[in-house]
C-alpha cells in the first residue's frame, strides 16, 4: 500500500505522468463568458499540443489557458482535458489479473484572479477542480485493485470496495511583495488540495482493508527573485508541504538564468526534496537558447532526476515506485511576432527503475524501465 506519492512538481510528472497537450483556441475565456458582457475579449490567449508516448502508455491533453484584465483585476482561466491510453498487463504468475485497454479522460478546470493592492503588494488568488485520474500510474493501479478485490465477495471487508471516481478541488492564495523596483521580489504563497483519490487495498488473516479515501495537502511556499548583475537573474524557492498520514516534505529549487553575449541565454535549475523516513530526490535542468534572428529562437534542454523510492508500508507487497533515475534531452524552437509567438519541441527521456524481484512484483510492468517521447506544440496570441 502507498504511502505517498511525490510532489515534485515537473520531476514527478516524470515519475507518474510526463504530461502531453493539444490545444485549440477559444475566442474568449470561461471567466469573461460568466462574469461580462461577451463583446468584451481576452487579452492574450495561450494553446497547446502535446502528447507522450511509449511501449505501454501513450497520454495527450489539451489546454487551453486565457487572460483577461477586468478593472484592477487580471484573471487567468485554463481549461484542461487529459486522455490516458494504457496497454494493462499483468505479471504472468498473477492468476486474477487479465490484460486490458484502459482508456481514462480526466477534465480540470484553474481560475486565478491578480491585483495590485499597493504600489509594490500584488495579490494572486486561485481555484481550481479536476474531474478524473491525475496520471497514468492511477488508471493502471486503480485497474489492478479491481481486478484483485472486486470479486472477494464474502471476504471480511469486501464492503470497503467501491468503485471509486477520482477528483480533486483546491484553493490558492500569494502575496507579492517587489521590495527593490524591478529587481528583486519577495512572495508567500498557501495552497490546500482535496484529493478524493481511488484507494488501494490489502489483504491478511483479517480481510481487507482499505487506504485513505481523501488526501489534504497543505503547501507554503517562500519565493525571491533577484536581478543579480544586469545578465544573471536568481530565483529561490523554499516549500514546506504537508500531507494526510505523512510526515513533512521540504522541498528546494533554485534557478539561475544568464546572458551570455547578444545571442545565447543560459537557464539553470537545481532541486532536492526530503521526507521521513526515507524518501530524497535530486534533479538539474539546463537550456541553452540562441536567439537565431529577432524572431527565431532554437534551444536544447537537458534534464536528470533521481530519487530513492517512494515511502510505503505495505503489508505482503507495495505499490510503492521502486528508486528512478531519469534522463531527458529535448530539441525546441520559438517563434515570435508582436502578436504571435509559437513554440515546438521533440523531448526524449529515459525512466530506469531500481531492480525489484520479478518473481514476486505484481507491478513490474508499471515500473519497467522505459523510453518517452514527447512532442509539443503551443501558440499564444496577444489582442
């Protein structure tokens, strides 16, 4: 039975789901559409495609995201659908588990609303909803579960199964404070999740039992960005996160961009993440962009995270993701124009698990070691 799961924003995804995106434009935004008069427009209107594949697993979304100015307000609104794709198989000694084409579609929808309350506070404010999986690692556990545990009728705490339909509500809040006039600021931010996630489930002597049903996670976040010299830019950030049944998380991440001559821009992240009692993880990101003409920008990017395994405290056997070490490389292109910017990237990565004992691990072909591919195309428009 898991434990936790990963927070790590963008190394997770590599984890669980390395997210894939389509998008579409909309001529005004959600927001606009409930809130005024629809001859008003947004203000600058952001799409994309993407979509990841390998063997087992193929995932795409689509979003959609627009911004609008409504007095001293400036709201964001992004639309969102995820399509998981996943090739189920189970391990060949597992008699109750049948291979299957699993096909999920998850919705979500974030509203964030800005203002400047002085003439250096600026105040952001969010909310958002998901209807469905949050990655392909649910749709295939989920599927195992009930595979194995539907059909124990008459077993002592069958009556904790159900079939169950993830969702999840959250509620953001951050104060920007630009303590030196362009150059460097100072934020806090606050977060709480409401995750009712599809439980895992067990079996001993005593019947069944059941995970938790509902996650809270609580987040804080201390931000500050620094204009260092007149070509190197700073960001730190520091997040404390606090989860259902879990002991504390603290995360860091710091993030330095460079200017290196007229035409090449040098963006550097390094990560770590901690909890008790056993979990760490460690990431560097690098991109190299060469402003080719006014317009056209090229850059490559390369990433490597690695972890120890997620925490877990299963009884006979774990769900619980062996330790991962992964590798990406990714080619991209930028086009802009005064209204018109235009972005397109190819991205492989290389996922490699710690070994486990094949002979025993019902979860081996969710955590095989595997090679992603993912392609992207985003647009955005200013009005």
């Amino acid at each position: 039975m898991v434990k936790n799961l990963p927070h790590f924003p963008i190394l997770s995804s590599l984890r669980i789901s390395i997210i894939a995106a389509l998008s579409f434009t909309l001529p005004i935004s959600l927001f606009t559409l409930l809130f005024t008069p629809v001859t008003h427009a947004v203000d600058t209107l952001e799409t994309s495609l993407e979509h990841l594949s390998s063997d087992p697993f193929s995932i795409s979304l689509l979003t959609v995201r627009a911004t609008d100015q409504h007095g001293p307000w400036e709201t964001k609104t992004t639309l969102s659908r995820s399509d998981y794709a996943l090739d189920f198989r189970a391990a060949s000694f597992d008699f109750l588990g049948e291979d299957a084409q699993l096909r999920e579609k998850t919705h979500s929808l974030n509203l964030t609303a800005s203002r400047q309350i002085h003439d250096a506070l600026t105040l952001d404010l969010g909310v958002g909803y998901r209807d469905g999986f949050p990655n392909y690692r649910s749709v295939w556990l989920d599927t195992y579960f009930d595979q194995h545990f539907a059909p124990l009728s008459g077993v002592p705490g069958h009556e904790l199964y159900e079939n169950f339909q993830a969702s999840a509500a959250s509620l953001s809040s951050s104060l920007r404070w630009e303590y030196l006039p362009a150059n460097a600021t100072a934020s806090v931010s606050i977060s709480r999740i409401q995750d009712n996630v599809s439980p895992g489930y067990e079996i001993d002597f005593d019947g069944i039992r059941r995970s938790e049903l509902v996650l809270a996670t609580t987040s804080i976040s201390l931000i500050t960005e620094n204009v260092l010299t007149p070509r190197l830019r700073s960001r730190l950030a520091l997040t404390v996160t606090e989860t259902s049944a879990r002991d504390t998380r603290y995360a860091a991440e710091l993030a330095l961009n460079a200017v290196l001559g007229d035409r090449f821009i040098w963006r550097n992240k390094l990560g770590a993440t901690t909890e008790d009692p056993q979990f760490d993880a460690h990431y560097l990101d690098t991109t190299l962009e060469y402003q080719a003409t006014d317009t056209l920008a090229l850059y490559l990017n390369a990433r490597r995270y690695s972890d120890t395994g997620e925490i877990e405290n299963a009884l006979l056997f774990t769900t619980a993701a062996p330790g991962l070490h992964n590798d990406s490389l990714g080619l991209g292109l930028r086009y802009t124009t005064e209204n018109w910017s235009a972005r397109l990237s190819a991205t492989h990565s290389q996922s490699d698990y710690a070994d486990t004992n094949k002979d025993v691990d019902f979860f081996q072909h969710l955590y095989a070691d595997t090679n992603w591919l993912t392609l992207q195309l985003a647009l955005a428009t200013t009005f």
